[in-house]
C-alpha cells in the first residue's frame, strides 16, 4: 500500500455541527456558498485526506442528505469540546481530522500537511496570525482521558484541554501551501459566525475564486 494511501486508511475525518448558530440567526453549516452547501463543500474536502467521515450532531435530519455516518454529543451542551470527544469516542481510528462547519475555504492540502505534522504528539494545531485554529487540527485518540476529564469537571475550553496533552503547533512557515498560496493561505482558516461575516466570506469567494477552483 502506498504511503498515502495508507495515510489515509489510517485517518479518520470529524466535522462538528453541533453549534446552535444563534449569533447567525440560521444553521451556518447549511449556508451556501457558490461552491456548494458550505458542509458538504467541507466534508468533501476532508474526505479526500481520511478513510472515512463522522458527523457529530445533534439534528441528524438535518443531515441525511450527506449520507455520512452521524453521532450525538455524549456530554450535551458541552461545545466543541464535547464534539470532539463524541468524535474520538466513535473513531475506529487513531489519528482524526477534526474540523468546524463554518469554515468555508478549508482545503484538503492543508489538511494532509496537519495529518502529517503530528508525529507522536497528542494533536496538532495550526496557530496563524497568532491565533490557534483547535477546531481544524488533528487529534490522537490519546486526547481522551484529558477530554474526558474537562468534561467531567464542566472545563469546556478548548485551549485549557489543549494544555493537558501534547500539542505540536503548527505556524504558517510549516506549511507547504503557505509558501506556495501566501495571499490565499491564511483565509483557509477563516470562519463565521454571523451575518457580517458569511457577506465577508462571499465577497472574499469571489475574489479568490481562482485559488478555489
């Protein structure tokens, strides 16, 4: 089997739509962009990197149209910490591509460079302008006890799990696209959250609808 494809066979993709959108007013994952549903367009980007795809969801007959395996949050109203550790519950595999569903540029390059990056960490975790990117990163199903333990004592930020297991963090420089796209690059992780910023998204799929293609 070639290293890519065994890569692959050995990543699992979880996309998170659990949010409640409530600063959107709508459900951000079913938004649509003129690259299609803004989570299909997702999934089928991350699918080109793993072996297969969750969806963690609270509302699956929202979703059925993706035809993806769908799971409840175990701990509910717990966030996306919560969601991830739904998602490593549910994965057969050890290393998950884990992302959010109102990230509208993700590309499966940067998602094959995060797979790779992680080595033996616990996860690994883009930092861009500065800013962590937890909810378009890689985990172990190491991460579990940590997680599970956050819950337990109602801890449900991102960042103070993250500083209980090891995390390779990941700047622009370390990856490959950045160099290649440094214009593009760093809308990749660019997400939503209200109206404002889905009328942002459209203006900047427009403007660099060649990096798209």
């Amino acid at each position: 089997m070639k290293d890519t494809e065994k890569r692959k066979s050995e990543t699992t993709a979880i996309l998170l739509a659990g949010g409640k959108s409530s600063r959107m007013g709508v459900n951000k994952a079913l938004l649509s962009m003129s690259h299609g549903v803004n989570i299909a367009a997702i999934a089928g980007e991350l699918e080109k990197e793993a072996g297969g795809a969750l969806l963690i969801t609270n509302t699956p007959e929202s979703y059925k149209f993706l035809g993806l395996p769908m799971i409840a949050d175990r701990y509910k109203d717990s966030g996306p910490l919560g969601g991830i550790h739904a998602g490593l519950c549910a994965s057969k595999t050890d290393i998950n591509l884990i992302a959010a569903c109102d990230m509208p540029f993700i590309k499966a390059e940067a998602a094959r460079e995060i797979v790779m990056h992680i080595g033996e960490y616990d996860a690994a975790v883009p930092e861009i302008h500065g800013q962590m990117h937890p909810l378009f990163a890689v985990y172990r199903k190491s991460c579990l006890p940590v997680l599970q333990a956050c819950l337990d004592e109602g801890q449900l930020r991102v960042r103070q799990f993250l500083n209980g297991v090891r995390v390779k963090v990941l700047k622009e420089t370390d990856f490959k696209l950045f160099h290649q796209q440094p214009e593009f690059f760093p809308h990749i992780f660019y997400n939503m959250n209200d109206r404002e910023e889905y009328e942002k998204a459209k203006k900047m799929e427009r403007e660099y609808r060649h990096f798209l293609n």
